[in-house]
C-alpha cells in the first residue's frame, strides 16, 4: 500500500496548524487516515522531540486535517498513514515540521524520511 504524498503544513493563528495532503497515485481503495505528531519545546534548554503519537484519525477521502492543539515556542512534527479498506497500513508519508513562532513567519520544512 502506498503512502500519502504531498504532506503540508501551515500555520493558521498561533494556536492552529492546518495539514493537507495527497493520495497516491498508486493507491485506491483507502478507508482511512492516521495522523501522528511529535513535539519539541522550543523555550526549554536541552529539551527533546516526543516520540511519535497517534493524534487522530480521519475517514477517507478526507485530505484536511486542523490540530488546534499546538501552541506558541514549539516545534511540531507530522506524519501520516494510509489504511484500505482490508486493513493494510501503507508506510509512513514523508515527515514535515513547523515551528509555532509567536509574531512571526512559521518556518516550515520537509525531511525525507521515516
């Protein structure tokens, strides 16, 4: 099973992250979207990422998902998960990471890998 492609993030107020994504074109038949996020504090000397969590999952066709559960002086990192309808998993999407910068532009990069 294929996994998603074209993972994004966007930092809506300072509070919201907006994620987008895309089925790939080698996948059909998905049932279902899982959404995992790591974070880091970025006020907090020596602080380290959290490993990994399930935060939510999304019915197909869904591409959209809002967590409004971030908040200023952290970083967060996301990645996601297409399920079918027989219970495959696909591998994990490329993962993304924003920092929620108070007053600020967000920087928002992408690293390849899983």
């Amino acid at each position: 099973l294929a996994s998603p492609v074209k993972l994004n993030v966007t930092q809506i107020h300072s509070t919201g992250v907006r994620m987008t994504w895309e089925l790939n074109d080698e996948t059909e038949d998905i049932s279902e979207y899982k959404i995992f996020r790591s974070d880091l504090a970025l006020n907090i000397p020596g602080a380290t990422s959290s490993e990994f969590q399930l935060i939510t999952t999304l019915d197909a066709p869904e591409f959209t998902y809002f967590d409004g559960t971030v908040s200023r002086n952290n970083r967060y990192t996301y990645k996601i998960q297409a399920v079918d309808s027989l219970g495959r998993i696909s591998e994990f999407s490329e993962v993304v990471a924003i920092e929620m910068n108070p007053g600020s532009k967000p920087d928002m990069w992408e690293d390849k890998y899983q």
